[in-house]
C-alpha cells in the first residue's frame, strides 16, 4: 500500500470538513447581517445564540483538527524538546498548506 493510497482518505475527509466550516461561517455571516436588520430584541436574542453556538462548533472543530498537536507542541516546548515542537509545528504547517490547497480547489 503506497502513501498516496492512504492520503486520500484524509484528503477527502479534511475536503468534507473544510466545506462544513465553509458551510458554518456563511451561516454566522448570514446571521450577523440578520442581526444588523433587526429590530426586535427576541429576535436578536435568538440570532446571537445561534451565532454563539454555530462560532462554538467552529472553535470545537479547530480543536480537533489542531488540539493535539498544539498540546503535544506545548509539552515538548515545556519539556525543553524543541526538535519534537519544531517537527510538531512543521506538521500542523503541512496540514493547513493542504487546507488551503483543498479550499482552493473547492472554490474552483
């Protein structure tokens, strides 16, 4: 089984995710302009839980895209393995350079 075989599960997968979160911010962006036009505060309640929920999911997904790594660059830094933190760093790079790849050819 070479590499490429199994890279495009988690291509296709991180593609899915990334049009998920394109998905979710049109919502909270939808939303914002709702919110600009309202003029009724039960309304504008309602708007901004939504916005607040759909802006939690958002943050949740960073997390579990980038939590991980960030915790394992955190502890290496503190346990003084800057090797281990740059590698770490160099992998989160590589994940958000096919991110911008992926959204790229989304929008293509």
């Amino acid at each position: 089984m070479n590499i490429n075989s199994l890279e495009q599960p988690k291509r296709l997968e991180m593609m899915q995710t990334i049009e998920f979160e394109n998905t979710l911010q049109e919502r909270v962006q939808d939303l914002n302009l709702k919110l600009k036009d309202s003029n009724n505060l039960r309304e504008s309640d309602i708007l901004i839980n939504e916005i607040d929920t759909l802006e939690s999911i958002l943050g949740r997904l960073s997390d579990l895209k980038y939590g991980d790594k960030m915790r394992a660059i955190e502890t290496a830094e503190a346990d003084s393995n800057f090797r281990q933190a740059r590698r770490l760093r160099d992998q989160i790079n590589k994940i958000q350079d096919m991110e911008s790849e992926i959204s790229a050819q989304i929008e293509n």
